[in-house]
C-alpha cells in the first residue's frame, strides 16, 4: 500500500510570494502523481497530472516536479485566490494535503 | 461541457441503506473508467471505488468491500452507488469523479458533492 505524505500541513505566505509543497511517496511512484486544488465548499480540482503537465484552466505560475518518491507543487507569484488545500494522489491514495493561506 | 451532477445523499440510520446516482453529460460516458471520492467532515480525500466502461472491472477500497457495490448504465449516461450496512465512519461528501484516460487514475472532473450522513 502506498502512502502519501505531504509537508507542510499549513504554509502561511503573503502576495507575490513562491510557495513549495512537498509530497514524498512511500515507494517509487515514476512519474505517476497528480496535483488537486479543494477551495472551501467546492469539490476538488485537477491541477498536474504525470507529475509536471499542468491540467486546462491553471495559469503558468502552477508547475509540478519531482520522480521517483519525492515531488513538489510550486506556485509563483502567488494570488489571495490561491488560498487553497492541496492534495497529491497517486491511483487510490491521497496525501492528507497543505492547506495554503495567502495573507 | 463536462458535467457530473450526483444526487441520494441523505440521513441514514446505522445499518442502513442508500443508493447514490450520478447523472453524466457533456461527454462519451460509455469510453470512460468512472469513480467515486468521498471526504468526512474536516478531513481528507478517500477514493472509495471505480468501475471500468463495460461494468467487466469493478474495484473498492477495503473499507468497504462487501457492503458498497457500484455499477453503471451506459445507456442512461449515469453511475450509481449502493451503500448498505452504512456505518457512522462513512458519513462524508461523495464525489463522482471521472478518470483521465490512460489508466493513470486521475481524476479530471469532479461532480458538486452530496453528503451522506449516518447517525441516529
């Protein structure tokens, strides 16, 4: 069984700002990972999928790295919109996701 | 346009039953593996069960293997989910989800949600 972890659980940063989110499997996942935005009340959506391709509708500043067991979500620039929890997933395992606060 | 709008949700009783549906549109259902989601209040993503596009590959997580069986009609473009002997644990958001081809298991759309609560 697979397991996902991400780090931090709560990363506080201000307008402009880069933020990196980390999501570190229990077993090589290859490039297999998939990035998910959850703003409150509203259902999940799909952000990066294959670790690095960005999904339709996300602008440039969202951009996904990583193989192996270690990948990264980074958002540049970052908007109060951005405010967000963010999960990685791979096949039937989420992380518990990082909850991004833009003050 | 893609749109996946579950209904069903509801207040149950522990031991109960209930059947949620997802009506799909907007594209070829027949040609995609389909999932549900689900989320417990204040807590985290949880990929409960998908189906393939003729119905031949089913699968669940354990948790609730034996008491949720999904099923689907392509005809009626919708999927559906028969919980039984629900327990307070499965009280959660339930999502449909569709899965990107390629066998990946990413979820590209997500239907609205509905909650289903279980308590007495």
């Amino acid at each position: 069984e697979i397991v996902l972890t991400q780090s931090p659980a709560t990363l506080s940063l201000s307008p402009g700002e880069r933020a990196t989110l980390s999501c570190r499997a229990s077993q090589s996942l290859g490039s297999s990972l998939a990035w998910y935005q959850q703003k409150p009340g509203q259902a999940p959506k799909f952000l990066i999928f294959d670790a690095s391709n960005r999904a339709t509708g996300f602008p440039a500043r969202f951009s996904g790295s990583g193989s192996g067991t270690d990948f990264r979500l980074t958002i540049s620039r970052l908007e109060p919109e951005d405010s967000a929890l963010y999960y990685c997933q791979h096949r039937g395992a989420f992380g518990q996701g990082t909850k991004l606060e833009i003050k | 346009e893609v749109q996946l709008v579950e209904s069903g949700g509801g207040l149950v009783q522990p031991g109960g039953s209930l059947r949620l549906s997802c009506a799909a549109s907007g594209f070829t259902f027949s040609s995609y593996w389909m999932s549900w989601v689900r989320q417990a209040p204040g807590k985290g993503l949880e990929w409960v069960s998908n189906i393939n596009e003729d119905e031949s590959e089913i699968k669940y997580v354990d948790s609730v293997k034996g008491r949720f069986t999904l099923s689907r009609d392509n005809a009626k473009n919708s999927l559906y989910l028969q919980m039984n002997s629900l327990r307070a644990d499965d009280t959660a958001v339930y999502y449909c989800a569709r899965e990107r081809p390629l066998g990946a298991r990413y979820f590209d759309y997500w239907g609205q949600g509905i909650l289903v609560t279980v308590s007495s």
